[in-house]
C-alpha cells in the first residue's frame, strides 16, 4: 500500500464498521482496500474466437481471451476496448455484456462483453506472444490461462444468435479460486 502522506497505519475495526481496515492513528482517516475491476472480451470474426497467448506473469504462455485490469475514469466498454487494443491491436464492436465474473481471492470483478471484430486486422501487441482465431473444436482448453476464461467461451457458445440475454456470473458452486 502506497503512504503519499506518511499516515501511521493500524489495522482496526473503525467505529460503526464490522471489519479490520487501515486507519490512520494521528488523524482516524480509513484507506479503504477494494476488490479490482478486470474488463475483457470475447471476441468473435465469423464463428471463431479471438484468443492471445499471454507473454507476462501469470500464467505466461497460456491462452486467454483479450482482458485486463479497468483504468481510473474510463468506463467498463472502455476498457474492454483498450485490453483488446493492447493485447490484440484489434478494433472491436461490443455488442453485450456477457458476464459478470466474482474472484474473491485475489479480489477480483471481471466485466466480460460479447463483441466481434471491426476488422480483420489483429497482431500480437506487447502482453501476447501470439494471438489467433480458433474455430470452436480447436480451442486449447488444457492450456487456458484462467477457469475464468472456460466459463467465458461456454457462456458465449451458450447464447450464440441471441441479442437478448442476461448476464452470467460464476458456474454453480465455482468461485474461481485459482
């Protein structure tokens, strides 16, 4: 945790609070710690799906569906615009959210759209050593990166041809403890 102002942090349950936090012990100010926001996509041309080959920690070298961690005052398409851009130096059209994705173990929140490509043109930026279209049945599923990534690619499988649908969250009894 960054101090910009040298507060001297203890971790205690504030007054009217039900959990330990950091507070300061000169002034009482609470740095509140929140979950992270990861937004992605899966991304579709046709029937395949865009998938890139992670070049960074962790899970280097597995497959993953173009995301990343949601930057300060951008919104959640936003993001999930620039993660492609970044991982894919793809343009994509966002068409729905797909899925709502809760890790509490690395207190996560993953955002995850439905979108297709704007064009064809797609290259491995600087986090992917590569990055490809598979038809379905040739997806890598032993060398995804994330569980979170499977439940992606079943959950849009699932509502191929469908505009309208709600979004999904974590499989029954998954709670992406990985």
């Amino acid at each position: 945790m960054q101090n910009p102002r040298n507060y001297r942090f203890s971790r205690l349950v504030p007054e009217g609070d039900n959990r330990e936090r950091h507070v300061c012990g000169d002034c009482g100010w609470i740095h509140y710690v929140n979950p992270k926001i990861v937004v992605g996509a899966v991304v579709t041309q046709g029937e395949q799906i865009l998938l890139c080959r992670r070049a960074i920690e962790p899970r280097q070298s597995f497959w993953t569906i173009p995301a990343g961690f949601m930057e300060e005052r951008e919104t959640s398409e936003a993001g999930a615009m620039r993660e492609v851009k970044e991982e894919a130096c793809a343009d994509i059209h966002i068409n729905a959210l797909l899925a709502v994705y809760n890790i509490p173990r690395i207190s996560q929140v993953q955002l995850i759209y439905r979108a297709t490509l704007a064009s064809p043109d797609y290259s491995a930026g600087p986090e992917s050593l590569e990055v490809k279209l598979f038809n379905w049945d040739d997806i890598p599923w032993d060398d995804l990166a994330f569980p979170s990534v499977h439940w992606a690619l079943q959950h849009h499988r699932s509502v191929i041809g469908r505009d309208g649908f709600p979004a999904f969250s974590n499989p029954p009894g998954e709670f992406g403890n990985y």
